[in-house]
C-alpha cells in the first residue's frame, strides 16, 4: 500500500478525522468528540484522547489496521495556541503537526489558496491568506472575551437578555425563557446558571440551543448584531489581505437567514466580495496541509 496521510479537525464539539494515501484517494472517516482544551487542567486527556479516537475511526472505516505508520498528520484544534496544556498526544508518525483549527479550515475552503474564511461553530474566528501566503486571524478570543457571531455567543446574549427583562419586569421575552429552560430541562434562567457554572452544562451544550434561539424574532435580532460584528471582521480581513474571495463555513452557517445576514453586511461593507462554497470540509483542509508537511503537492481529494 502507498504512503498513508491523515487530517483532522478538533472542534469544540466535535473531531473529525480523514485518511487517505498519497494520490489524493480518501480511504475512511472518524469522528469523536470535542478537543479543545479551552478550561481544561494540566491533567486532561481531552484533546489527546479526541484526537486518538477519530484517528482510530477513520482507520476502522478504512479497513487498517492499528499498526500503520502515517507520513504525516496534521491536526487543527479549536483554541490551540502553540502549547498542550493538558496530556501530550502521541500519534503513528514522525510527522505530526498540531495547529489551530482557523488554517485547516481555510486550507479546505480555498484548497490551499488565498482569500477569507469566516468560521461560526461553536466558537468564531477569521482567518485570511493573503497571494503572498501571509496569514492574519481575526477574532478567535473565546467564549469569555469573544466568539462574536458564533454559536455560543449568540446563546450568551440572548440569555443575558432575557434574564435583563427578567429582573426588569419585562414579560417581552418570557416565551424565549420558557424555551430556553424547556431545552436545557432546567426550572428557572437562574438554575441555568447554575448549571452552566457547576459544569453540568457544557458550553457546547449551551451553544446547541442556537438553533432554537434563531426561531424567535427578537432573538433573531440579537444573533444578527453578532453576525455584523463579525461581518465586519471579515471585511478588515479583505482589506488587509488585498484578497476578495470569502467563504463561510461552520454549524451556524447552516442557517440560511444567518449566513445571508452575514454576507449581505460583508458585500454591504465590501462590494467587491466574492462569496465561495468552501471546496472542501476542514478535516479535509488538514489532510492537504499533511501532503505538504510530507513534501508531497496538494492533491485533488477523491473518495
């Protein structure tokens, strides 16, 4: 058998991996869950079990063995800043390369090319490459500081509003309280909160009612000011970058009226963007960053 490669993306909900051999043939997919290390402890084996797991999937659905020696593997993860906080991974390779999860999705996106992807899962960043290979991330704080315009952010400002019109005596929101608390099986916003601090609620958990969120008006309305902020990051990001192309990719994007929110404030701002599908899923986008780690050129991937 050629050269096997591997790419994943390690997201705050979910670890995507791909393995293919050296012409491009992708063989099998893994998945399992979540690999950011974001609030996690010196002694967490999260990003490196995810990590393992998705691999060991991928693997699986392709029919290899355990055994097998990759040429080279490349992992973006949700919130990496070049140190493991928690327990080292170890994969079968000599080439491994953990990075954040912005370059592996713009490498999915544009297929190795320049231009602008604005990411909205859980978390949000942007992140654009400009004909010279330059790279600037936009964004990317987290959930304390930022995320503007991503799942969880949404969620966080729609329920810091409705626990303001709470404590105002403002019944205006009391129908998204009731949806919210339905959702999460919780009797009050306050034992949300409760929840959410004492880790019964994760933060992806949390950001899974964004979808629900986005059936209310007012709701809608909230999310949509989070979508202009980072419609304008986006727009920095094309003017510093000189580039027009721009892709949107991640789960809050498969909201149809979201994604037109976001690009109508982006051509609104910027009238000579040019709007792409990404070309590729992110984890795909890592898998051809391992072709060059392995000093082989990007292929076109084919199943």
């Amino acid at each position: 058998m050629s050269a096997l490669l591997a790419g994943i993306d390690g997201g705050q909900t979910s670890t995507v991996a791909l393995v293919a051999d050296e012409r491009g043939c992708v063989l099998g997919r893994g998945t399992a869950g979540p690999a950011d290390e974001v609030g996690e402890g010196v002694r967490s084996t999260r990003l490196a079990d995810a990590l393992r797991a998705a691999l060991r999937d991928a693997c699986r659905t392709a029919g290899l063995d355990g055994d097998r020696e990759f040429a080279a593997i490349v992992a973006g993860v949700s919130g990496y800043d070049g140190r493991v906080r928690g327990t080292q991974p170890h994969l079968p390779t000599h080439r491994f390369v953990l990075t954040h999860d912005a370059p592996v999705a713009h490498a999915g996106a544009f297929g190795g090319g320049a231009g602008v992807v604005v990411i909205a899962g859980t978390g949000s960043v942007v992140y654009g490459i400009d004909e010279k290979g330059a790279a600037e991330t936009l964004g990317g704080w987290g959930y304390l500081f930022g995320d503007e315009g991503s799942a969880f952010g949404l969620v966080r400002d729609a329920l810091a509003a409705m626990m303001w019109a709470q404590d105002a005596g403002d019944d205006t929101l009391s129908d998204e309280a009731r949806a919210a608390c339905e959702f999460f099986g919780v009797a009050s916003l306050r034992a949300l909160v409760r929840a959410f601090a004492g880790g019964e609620l994760t933060r992806e958990r949390l950001a899974s009612f964004a979808p629900v969120a986005l059936r209310f008006a007012r709701l809608r309305e909230i999310g949509g000011r989070g979508a202009d902020r980072l419609a304008a990051l986006a727009v920095r990001a094309l003017e510093r970058s000189g580039v027009h192309r721009v892709a949107l990719t991640g789960g809050l994007f498969e909201n149809e009226a979201y994604a037109a929110r976001v690009r109508d404030a982006i051509v609104a701002a910027a009238g000579d963007a040019q709007f792409t599908n990404p070309k590729y899923e992110p984890a795909a986008g890592a898998l051809l960053l391992a072709f060059r780690e392995a000093g082989l050129p990007m292929p076109e991937l084919r199943r």
